[in-house]
C-alpha cells in the first residue's frame, strides 16, 4: 500500500500514554514532560507467573526482575515503575518519586463460606538496596527491579481478627490473575514495556486454637472452594455413547495450585508453535484418577469459553494484531488444538480418559481464512498482539472427580513479521 508510513520506532501502539520526564536523577518541582514511544528495536516484553503467599504476614518478592535500561538499545540508565492493568486494584499510572509504598484491593474468595473479602496489600519495588511506591519513578539507575508485597495488618484488614483461627482458606480468582507491567521512566524510550508479572493470591488461616475457630463454619471440604467455570461434569465411559449424563463437581481443595507458562507465539513462516506449558489431567485429583483435560480462553470474542465433548480438528481464534507500518488492527484467524497420546485434535474437547500430558497447538490458518495476507507478503511489516492483553488460556480437567478443576494456565502473546524478500513488490513508500 502506498500510503504506509516509513516504519520507526514511533510507529508500534502506545499502550500507555507516553510523557516522559527530561530531568537529573533527583527531583527538583515538577519534570518538563516531552512525548517519547516505546522502541521498535527494544526487546520483546518478558513475563513471569508467580503466587503470592500472604500467609504469616510474609513479604513476597517477586522472582520476576527486570532492568529499566534493557528497554534502550544503547543500555542507557533510568528509573522504572510498576502499575496494574485495574484501577480497582491499585495504581494504573506512574508518579515521581512517590512515598514508602503503594495500596493493593485484592478481592480474595473464603474456602468456608465462598464470600469475597477485600484485602489491603502493601506494594512497593526495591532496587539499588532501597525499597519505596511500587509505582514512583526516582533517580537514574542500572539496577534490577524487583515488586514487593506484604498484608497490611489487621488496622487495614480488620477481617483478619474474625478468620484467625479459622482453617479457611482465602485465594484470588484464578480466571482474573492480577496483572504487573514494569516500566522505564526516563527518555529516551519513556513509558517502554520492559516486562510482566502475573499473580494469584492465597492466605491460609491454620486452626491453632480449635475452641476458637467459627462454630458455624463447615470443615473444608473438595465443594468449599469457589467455582470459577459453571460444574456440569459428565459421567461416561472413556468413548461418547449419545449425550454425557451431567451432574455437579467441583475443583478439590487438595489439588496443586494453579500452574502457569508465559510465551511468545511466533506465526511467522505458518510455523506451528507447540506450548511449553504441558498439563496432565490427573494432577487435579490426589488419587491421581484419569481423565481427559481441555483448553479455553477467558474472552469470548477470542476464541471458546466453554468445553465440547469430542469435538473436531480445530477451533479457531481471532486474535487482534497491531500492524508495525500504520498502527491499523487486523484479526487473525488461528487454528487452535490440543496434542495428547500422539493426537491432535480441537483444544476445548473432552475425549477419553488418560493419564498423558496435553500442550496447546496454535498454527495461522491460510491466506484463505487471512485474505489480509497477501497485501502485506512482501511490505516488512510487524503484526504483534497488545502486551497490555494477553490472551490467556485455561486447562482443566474433563472427567469426574474434580470436574472442570483449573489444572494450568498459559499467557501468551502473539507476533507475525512479513518480510520483504523481493524488494520490487514491497510498497512503494516502505524503507528497504
């Protein structure tokens, strides 16, 4: 296309607005702000999965650490900032210099009764041997970042006092995991994606005083946890004979906590990409029972929600990538399958009951189902997906007991580089 723009750093989405602050490393009023993007030569945006354990008033540190200055190619020094992607939960937008520390909301759901509770959560980054606001930029540095979190006590989360001798269990819904983008501050590259943490939360009350715990709690059982996806759950021989028999199931509360794999899907070449996150369907029952697993994404405008018994060969996604050379959006169509016991086949169906691992099969579909393909073959263009949306994948278990239990979860970002291998056809405005 003639009218595309000559492609520069300027021209990848900005996720987040991007003044930048020209300024020493120590504050003196407020920064001259100038406008400045993320780099096209930066690094792809890394991510860590982890979970935070607010048991005992323990502080979390994350495994994740990142370094402001890998967002410039020239590795130039500057402060960073973290921010989560729900103004609900904490802070969403940078400030200079800040104070101690940051406040987190974290809606965690009780084991005993299945309500919500709010708690109030310290948050705070350390660099450089100093801790301080999770979200303040300060002076230039060349130090790794690391996040920080901590239970507030009981003067900020005066529920703890009722629970404390409870046994139960509070945990972060495990469908909408807290999301942490790590950020540079200083110019050039102001505002860069640099990297990614992605969090569930868990507080256990033990029952060290049994004459104190509730006496109108129930004992913790498999059903006492909340379920996130609705628990019909079929009961059938391991081949479909008609329509499954439904009836309700729920995860164990004895089963491992969620697990996690974060990756990049290259599409580039319709090379297939095979997840490294690998699930077993019977790690959702301590027994150790088989079963089959299945996939979904938690957006329905990206793909499956919700389990198919048997299935076909693929489902499809449509996922929205970022066009490098005009900032346009255009929706791929993806197949998408599970591989498990030397098959493959549509990654939300239930089959036969197993005892194999299962990983996630994602290949672009061709120019039949992409038709935007062709005018893009020759032009060096860039299709990325948004790093501030990921998509996330769900694997749970098919078969009963534990029914629709959340086995593991992958987040993944998706990129597709069309380059110009016969520079005759690369349009006409577009740099070699």
């Amino acid at each position: 296309p003639s009218a595309l723009p000559s492609l520069s750093p300027s021209s990848r989405p900005s996720v987040l607005p991007s003044p930048t602050p020209t300024m020493s490393n120590m504050p003196s009023g407020s920064p001259t702000l100038q406008a400045s993007s993320s780099p096209s030569a930066a690094p792809s945006p890394l991510a860590a999965t982890e979970s935070v354990d607010l048991t005992g008033m323990q502080e979390f540190h994350s495994q994740g650490v990142f370094n402001p200055k890998d967002a410039d190619p020239l590795g130039s020094e500057s402060s960073g900032y973290f921010v989560v992607l729900d103004d609900t939960i904490g802070p969403t937008t940078r400030t200079w210099w800040g104070g101690d520390y940051a406040t987190l909301h974290v809606p965690l759901f009780n084991s005993c009764n299945n309500d919500v509770t709010v708690a109030s959560i310290k948050a705070q980054q350390r660099a450089c041997g100093s801790t301080w606001e999770m979200n303040a930029g300060r002076g230039t540095n060349d130090c790794d970042h690391n996040l920080v979190l901590k239970l507030n006590d009981v003067s900020l989360n005066p529920w703890m006092e009722q629970y404390e001798h409870s046994g139960c269990v509070f945990q972060s819904n495990p469908s909408s995991p807290i999301i942490f983008h790590f950020r540079r501050w200083h110019s050039p590259y102001s505002n860069a994606l640099i990297g990614r943490i992605v969090l569930d939360f868990e507080l256990l009350f033990a029952t060290k005083d049994p004459t104190k715990a509730p006496s109108a709690l129930p004992s913790l059982s498999p059903s006492s946890r909340p379920s996130v996806l609705p628990s019909p759950t079929p009961t059938m021989s391991n081949m479909p004979s008609g329509s499954p028999t439904l009836q309700a199931s729920s995860s164990p509360s004895a089963a491992p906590s969620p697990l996690a794999a974060t990756e990049s899907v290259d599409l580039t070449g319709m090379q297939e990409f095979h997840s490294q996150g690998v699930f077993n369907p019977k790690d959702a029952d301590p027994l150790g029972s088989e079963s089959s697993g299945y996939f979904v994404v938690l957006d329905d405008t990206i793909g499956p929600t919700t389990r198919t018994w048997w299935g076909g060969d693929y489902a499809t996604l449509h996922v929205p990538l970022f066009n490098s050379c005009n900032n346009d959006v255009t929706v791929a169509s993806i197949k998408a399958q599970q591989r498990a016991c030397g098959s493959t086949w549509e990654m939300n169906a239930g089959r036969g009951t197993n005892d194999c691992d299962h990983n996630l099969v994602l290949k672009l579909n061709d120019v039949s189902l992409n038709p935007w393909m062709e005018q893009y073959e020759h032009s060096g263009c860039v299709f990325q997906s948004n790093p501030s949306s990921p998509i996330i994948f769900h694997f749970r278990r098919w078969h009963s007991p534990y029914s629709n239990a959340l086995i593991g979860r992958i987040v993944l970002d998706f990129e597709l580089l069309f380059a110009t291998k016969d520079p005759t056809k690369a349009p006409s405005a577009l740099p070699s």
